[in-house]
C-alpha cells in the first residue's frame, strides 16, 4: 500500500509540474523550490501531511487512521448546503414599498422568483444554479491537501469561476501530490481559475476576479476557510468588500427610461441648450477629483492649502463637506438622473461652480447651475 501510494502520488505531481511548467511558469518555480515547514507523510496510519518542527499532523489521526479521505470527502459532498462552506447571494430583493416606483421591474423579478420556487431544489437563501452538475463560484482561502477539490472535480463537469488563495506556499505544493491542476482549469470557465500563492492577497487581483464575471462571481458563490490565518482572514474581509462592491447599482427598467427621456432631452434639439464636451485636451495643471468617504477627512487640510494650486472637481455629495471647510470646488460633476439633486445642491452650496453634467441628469438638477457644460 505505501509504495503504491507513493507511485499514485508521486505520478500526479510530476504531471501538475508538467502541467505548470508549460501552462504557469510563476507557479511552476514555486513548486520547485524545497518544502519549509510542512512535509508529505505517508506511515502505518495512512497518507497525511506533517509538521516538521512538531511532528504534528495536519489531518487529525482517528484509531489508528488518517482522517485525509474521510475529511475531504465530507467537505467535498454537495456544497451548496453543505456547512462546511459559506454561502453567499445578492439578496437585493425588491419590496413591496419598491413595486409602487418600479412596477415592470418588480413584475419581472417576481415572474422569476416565483419560477424559482417552483424548483424542487429551491431555498429562500440559494439563488439557484442550473445543471446537477455545476458549480457556483468558488472561493476556497487555503488549500492544505487539496484532495476535497479534487473529489468535487470527480463530481462535477463545471466551475463557474474559482479563486484559490493559498499564503503558505508549503501548502500549495503538497496540494500537487493530489489535486488535478489540469483538470481544474479544464472545468473552470475561461479566465475564471485565478490561483494566487503569496503572503497577502492583493486587492487589484480580487478586483480582477469578480469583476471580469461581474454577474456570475458576485451574484452567488460559495466559500471554504481551509484553517485560519491572519492572512486568510484579511483575504476573506477583502473578497466580501468588493463582491459587495460589484453587485451595487445595476439600476431597474424604470430608472434607464427616466435616464434615456432625459438624454433625449438634451441630444435632439438642432441646437443643443447646453454646450457638450466633445473635443480632448491637456492640461499643464495638477487636478483632484474629490469623492466623498472617510478618506476625504484627512484630505480636507491638504485642499484647504492648496486649492488655489489645484484644479478640484467635486463629485457628487463630496460638495457639502468641500463647502463647509471652506473649500470651493472648480468644477461640480452630477451623473444622477433622477429628480432629487436639485435641493441637495441648493444646500450643499453650488452656488457659482460651474456644473458639469451627464446628459441622463433631470432638467431641475441643470436649473441649479449658472454654467453647465455636459458630457455624453
């Protein structure tokens, strides 16, 4: 059994190093370089990974067995309700108050939910996913063996997406010896398998990953802390802000009509009421563009003694907090369509600054300015 184990194994790494070597190269090098903390062990109780300074296993070791296969394969049985997983959806559900403002909107996603349920699979919290034999994104922070992956790759033809997260490169080597890296990107969608092996996760690729499949990764996903890290921790906050992040404003049927009537508005007259930015040009000037948030606060000092050096376009409610330190923006840029802006800027202190519009804004929100240039 040993030496046999040892051939399975030892057959599988050299073909995820194959693999790596034509397809990864970055991932390819880390797989060469030697073990550091963590080593495969194969003894009398089984196939197991073995903390070298302790002599510690990483799978628990249960009467005399290694606990590797049991353990993988009950993370690995049905994880859309398996505990073992987190489970997160956009539950951005319309109310009943919201069906007054969007009624085509809410008729439509009522049709849908009401279709949902008739799905013999269906639960109030999962978004369904169709095909016994897909999966929803994946976001698995650590890896340690890996074999609970490749049990789900035995199961499953499809992975909508995966973001694999590994800060312990020890980790993602030993996870050679039994998961199917070839197999894995074969299953995933195009450009959806992102493997990230480092200390931390960086924002800009989390930001690539759900943003690339903005519906498919944000919408439902389903999560597996493998063990705990301060660095899988950080990653877990990380990917959580910014799915949260992809699934904000997608707007309803009512509101791009209300855009597009105002555009209209604006784009058919033979001669425009408002001059439109077409023409690109470059300015020997440094400009800030100022948004609102907690990052304003500790800018407000450096534009209170710079503002004259600096040409400030404000964004939206960044307006108020501007005005009321003092602070006089060049320029005020509005996007939103809808027709409520005009008394926040009436308060917020618009005053003279010249306005620079969306063509979608409503007519009362250009009322306020005394100059408004425009831009498709």
């Amino acid at each position: 059994m040993p030496q046999e184990a040892v051939a399975l194994l030892s057959q599988r790494f050299s073909k995820n190093r194959d693999f790596f070597q034509k397809n990864l190269p970055h991932l390819a090098s880390i797989i060469n370089k030697d073990l550091q903390e963590y080593e495969l062990n194969i003894s009398a109780s089984g196939i197991n990974l073995l903390h070298k300074a302790t002599g510690n296993f990483v799978y628990e070791v249960q009467d005399g067995v290694s606990t590797i296969f049991s353990y993988s394969k009950s993370v690995a049985f049905a994880p859309a309700t398996n505990r073992a997983w987190n489970r997160y959806i956009n539950e951005s559900l319309i109310t009943e108050k919201e069906l007054v403002r969007v009624p085509k909107t809410g008729a439509t996603t009522q049709e849908l939910k009401a279709r949902a349920e008739q799905d013999r699979d269906y639960e109030k919290t999962l978004i369904h996913y169709s095909g016994a034999n897909q999966l929803p994104t994946l976001c698995l922070f650590g890896i340690l063996g890996g074999l609970h992956l490749e049990y789900m790759l035995e199961n499953f033809e499809n992975i909508h997406g995966i973001l694999l997260y590994e800060p312990n490169s020890d980790f993602f080597v030993l996870s050679t010896y039994f998961l199917d890296y070839e197999k894995l990107y074969q299953k995933c969608n195009e450009h959806s398998c992102y493997i990230v092996v480092q200390g931390k996760l960086p924002r800009d690729i989390v930001k690539d990953f759900f943003g690339t499949r903005l519906i498919t990764n944000s919408y439902f996903r389903l999560e597996h802390n493998a063990y705990n890290h301060p660095f899988i921790d950080d990653a877990k906050l990380v990917a959580d802000e910014i799915a949260k992040t992809g699934v904000r404003g997608w707007g309803t049927y009512e509101d791009e009509s209300i855009g597009l009537a105002n555009k209209l508005k604006w784009l058919t007259p033979s001669k425009p009421q408002y001059p439109f930015l077409f023409k690109n040009s470059v300015v020997d000037a440094p400009i800030c563009i100022v948004g609102n948030g907690p990052s304003l606060n500790s800018s407000l000092e450096f534009l209170q003694h710079n503002q004259d050096k600096l040409i400030i376009l404000s964004a939206g409610t960044a307006l108020a907090p501007l005005r009321r330190n003092g602070i006089k923006p060049d320029y005020q840029i509005e996007i939103e369509r809808m027709d409520h802006v005009k008394e926040w800027l009436e308060d917020a202190g618009l005053e003279d600054t010249p306005l620079i519009a969306a063509d979608i804004v409503h007519a009362s929100t250009l009322s306020v300015s005394q100059k408004t240039l425009m831009f498709i």
